[in-house]
C-alpha cells in the first residue's frame, strides 16, 4: 500500500486498556487538555476554509453536559480525543459553543480536502455516533441500553439479559472486473449522479468467504462466471455511510457478453483504459468518487504496466 485509503488511517491510540476505567474515562471528560469533536445528525462541524473544527473541553463543557452521546476515541500525545452527539438539538449554530465557529456539513461533501489521516478520525467518530443512535434498545429482549467502556460498548439494562451490543460494521465486497487484456467491467445504478459509472459491490452473505462473495455478486450483477483462485485482494477502507468496511479486489475474468440484472444495474459494459484514462468526466460519463475505494481500484488498474 503506497497509501492509506481516504478514511483509513487513524493516528489515535485508541487505549482499548484504559476504556474500561471509568474513574480515568470521568477524568478525561473534565480535563481542560481533552478535545472535543461535535457532530450534529452525521454532519461534522467545519470552518469556512473547510479544516474540522476541534473545540477544548473548557469550551465545549456545555456540550458535553447536553450530549446525547460522549464516545471516547483515543489518545495522541498522551491528550484525550472524544466525540459528542448533539443531534437533538434543532439549531446547532445557536448553541455558544457552536456560534462562528463554522458549518455542519456532511463528511462526503469534504472528505477528499483533507488529509488522509484527519478524514478518518472523521470517518471513526460518525461510524461510532450512527452506531449508538441505532442501538439503544437491546435486540435480543428489547430493554433500554447503556453505553460503557468509553462508548465502544452498549450494555443492556435489563439485569436477567445484560447483553454487551459492540459497534457494528457491515463487510461489504468491491472489486474491479478485467480481462487480462485491457480491459474491465463498470456499472451504473439509476440512483447514481448521471453518468457515474463504478466497480461491483455486495455485501457478504453469511457462511461465505469473502472470495465466495466476490465471485457470486459478479454472477448475480452480470452474469460472469469468475474462479475464486482468480480474486485477488486489494486493500480496504471504512465506509461509514453509514456503517459499512469495503473489502477491495481484482478479478481476472475472460471477456464474455454480460448478462445485467437490471434491478441492481441499469447498466454494465466493458470499457478500454483509453476509454477510462479519457473520460471525459461529464453527466455522459464519469469515474466515481476520488474518496471511494473503487476509485482506488479503477486507477491502480489504470496504472499497471
């Protein structure tokens, strides 16, 4: 890997150790060196030049006081890094915490501005707030749920169940179709921007290997055959919209006429690298997002000699 993908890359020790005490864990909330990162309905406080806005505890106390969610995401340099969910709110730019000190806006809007390492503590922060909104009710009796050790933990409240929920990630397969020769698979979903094209994707069904995955949503989508020993794995990245892990391959296939599903594809084709090194990157035809893994995997293809 030259690179971490965009939203890969976390700097923080995340003290795994340490979240379990809760007497440190009180301590950090109320140390003026903390640093506090506010989010609002998945949406991350930045300023006008468009850098993250990290607020010290000592102004953000009122913050942490009205806080839906406090998560604990780690250390650097020894200082207390946490995130606080402050959705309820109606008008976050009201709050004086907030006041001047920029915009909410959403993370895909901005995430290719900055650096890699910046963007996935980002990334970390609103995958753990997602997962805590969704979870207060313990899915196997349905009581109430708390967060503990720091807020990686929801713990049911119901003493007779007392069953631990951990933040959820769901894996998804990616992969980039070629032929050997030149030439790869794109496809487009209605849904998508007008003329974006992209990679293949799924999510992994349970009682399968990832490579399994690859090859039967290749199948399904378009109707390629393709041997599991012909899978390659290429990289990985969080994608927290809202809470999945893309797991990136190649897949060496020879080229055959596709058979789209049209309820998961309004289209797939079979496109040169001429064809992609000039795109025109318009509403006829564009890659897709330079943030997203797929276009990682387009672009090393791209690349190979």
């Amino acid at each position: 890997m030259r690179i971490h993908n965009f939203y890969a890359g976390v700097r923080l020790d995340r003290a795994d150790a340490l979240r379990g005490d809760t007497e440190w864990i009180a301590a950090q909330l109320t140390a003026s060196t903390t640093r506090v990162l506010p989010l609002w309905r998945s949406q991350h406080l930045v300023t006008a030049d468009i850098r993250p806005v990290w607020l010290p505890r000592d102004d953000a106390a009122g913050l942490l006081d009205i806080a839906e969610h406090v998560v604990f995401l780690g250390l650097e340099d020894g200082v207390a890094h946490v995130t606080v969910d402050i959705s309820h709110h109606e008008t976050p730019e009201s709050l004086v915490e907030i006041a001047e000190r920029g915009t909410f806006r959403d993370l895909r809007e901005f995430g290719p501005l900055l650096a890699r390492h910046e963007g996935a503590v980002l990334a970390y922060a609103r995958g753990l707030l997602h997962w805590h909104r969704r979870h207060l009710f313990c899915g196997v009796c349905g009581a109430a749920t708390e967060s503990t050790r720091g807020g990686h933990v929801r713990l049911c409240g119901n003493e007779s169940c007392g069953t631990q929920h951990f933040p959820r990630t769901d894996p998804a397969v990616i992969m980039l179709i070629h032929d050997g020769a030149g030439a790869c698979v794109l496809g487009r979903q209605a849904s998508w921007p007008p003329g974006m094209h992209s990679t293949l994707a799924g999510f992994v069904e349970p009682g399968e290997s990832l490579e399994e995955a690859v090859a039967r949503e290749i199948q399904e989508e378009v109707g390629l055959k393709v041997p599991v020993n012909q899978i390659v794995y290429h990289s990985s990245q969080p994608w927290p919209f809202p809470s999945s892990l893309m797991l990136g391959f190649h897949a060496h296939c020879r080229r055959a006429d596709l058979k789209v599903d049209p309820v998961e594809l309004e289209s797939a084709a079979w496109f040169s690298r001429d064809e992609l090194l000039n795109s025109p990157e318009d509403e006829k035809f564009k890659l897709p997002r330079k943030d997203s893994i797929a276009r990682r995997l387009i672009e090393d293809w791209l690349a190979e000699v």
